[in-house]
C-alpha cells in the first residue's frame, strides 16, 4: 500500500507529463481550465517551495486549508503533502493557513503564522485588493522555484488518505488511462476529486456547480470513462 502522496503524484505523471491531467469545469462561471501533469507539478513544487522557504514550515508542522474544491486547490494540497505539513480540519494554531476570499471571516478564528488568501481566478491572476491580515497566494507563488524535492517518506495522514482512495478506486473500477468526471459539489472531498484517480494514474475531470443537464454531453466530449456524480 501506498504510504506518500507526493511519490503517488510523481508516479502518476511520469509516463506522459504532457497529457491532461486536471481539467476543471465551473458551471456557475463558465470556466474550463486543463492542466497537464508537468503544468500541475509545476504548480505544487512552487507551493511547496512557498512554504518552505518564505513560510518556514518542517515537516509535520499544522497548516489549515479553507478551500473548495479547485485546481488551485489541487497545487495547495499537494504542495502541503510534498513539504510533509500536516492538515487540519478544526481552528486551531497553525504555521501557514490557505483560505478563499469569501471565507477570510471564518479564517480569522485561526491562529497563523502566514495566511495565503486565494481568489480561485479562472486565470489565476493576482487580486486587485488583498484581504487584510493576508498575502495573495498567487502572486506570491509564482515567484518560487519550479522543482521540489519532497521528503522520502509521507506524512503521518498519507497512508490513510491513500488506502481511502485506493479502495474508492477499486469500488469506481478505475485503473491507469482511465478519465474520471466528478461532481466536486456533491462529492467536495480531495480524496474522491484528486487523490482517488492519482492513486491508479487516471486523470479527472472536477465539475463545480455541475448542470446535470450537460453531464452526458460533457462526459462524452472529455471522454470520461467513469463519472462520480
């Protein structure tokens, strides 16, 4: 059984970085965005970098994450796992806290040392006027390195996290090649909409605010061979 996500990650785009890995749907907004595995890790490893270098963080230091479902949220989870962090669901203390604009309110309930605001961008550009207390997460990221290094061994949630995925992929019938459309706002954990479809080298299809008017349709034009809807 798996035991590191961030060695789960890498695997799973050795084969073919250039493929599409992540293609985020956003009916509310009309948003489609595709990532490749190589522009996705390039993402996490400017994450992970973040975190180390201008946050600080050691292994097994507490991070909170405020986010929904995203491709940018993808880039921080992983970037989270690589740099060995541990995740926490409750407010409570932690060195570095991620939150989406509409929920900086609920942030302020959190002790931390760094907080990242994201405005989840289609275009992942930087905000025009910052949340107090914050720093934009976008335009601080990009100014960090391309390539990370992530520990040898996983955090101490890894391989939970993984055996969950693992068996959710096992119960979809998913394996590698397989492309798998999720309804993000049905099913919002990371496990079924990230971690479940890297486990076996799928790629995903996450869909927001899905009109299950245009699911048959859109299944067919991503050439989704499994959906979670």
């Amino acid at each position: 059984m798996a035991d590191n996500i961030a060695r789960v990650f890498a695997d799973a785009i050795a084969t073919d970085p250039t493929r599409p890995l992540l293609t985020w749907y956003d009916d509310a907004t009309g948003e489609r965005t595709e990532l490749s595995g190589a522009t996705l890790a390039n993402w996490v490893a400017k994450t992970a970098n973040l975190l180390v270098d201008e946050a600080g963080c050691a292994p097994g230091d507490p991070v909170g994450v405020l986010l929904p479902p995203h491709w940018q949220t993808a880039a921080v989870l992983l970037g989270c796992w690589s740099a060995k962090l541990t995740m926490i669901d409750t407010p409570g203390p932690v060195e570095v806290l991620f939150t989406a604009v509409d929920r900086v309110d609920e942030a302020s309930r959190w002790p931390a040392g760094e907080r990242y605001a994201l405005a989840l961008d289609p275009f992942a550009l930087p905000m025009r006027q910052v949340p107090a207390g914050c720093t934009d997460f976008v335009a601080a990221v990009r100014g960090h390195g391309d390539h990370f290094t992530p520990y040898p061994s996983g955090g101490a949630a890894d391989a939970a996290l993984l055996a969950r995925a693992e068996a959710r992929a096992a119960e979809l019938g998913l394996t590698a090649g397989d492309r798998l459309l999720v309804d993000v706002t049905r099913h919002p954990d990371p496990v079924d909409w990230l971690l479940t479809p890297l486990t076996v080298a799928a790629s995903v299809v996450p869909c927001a605010h899905l009109d299950r008017a245009r699911l048959d349709a859109r299944a067919a034009t991503e050439k989704a061979t499994h959906t979670l809807a």
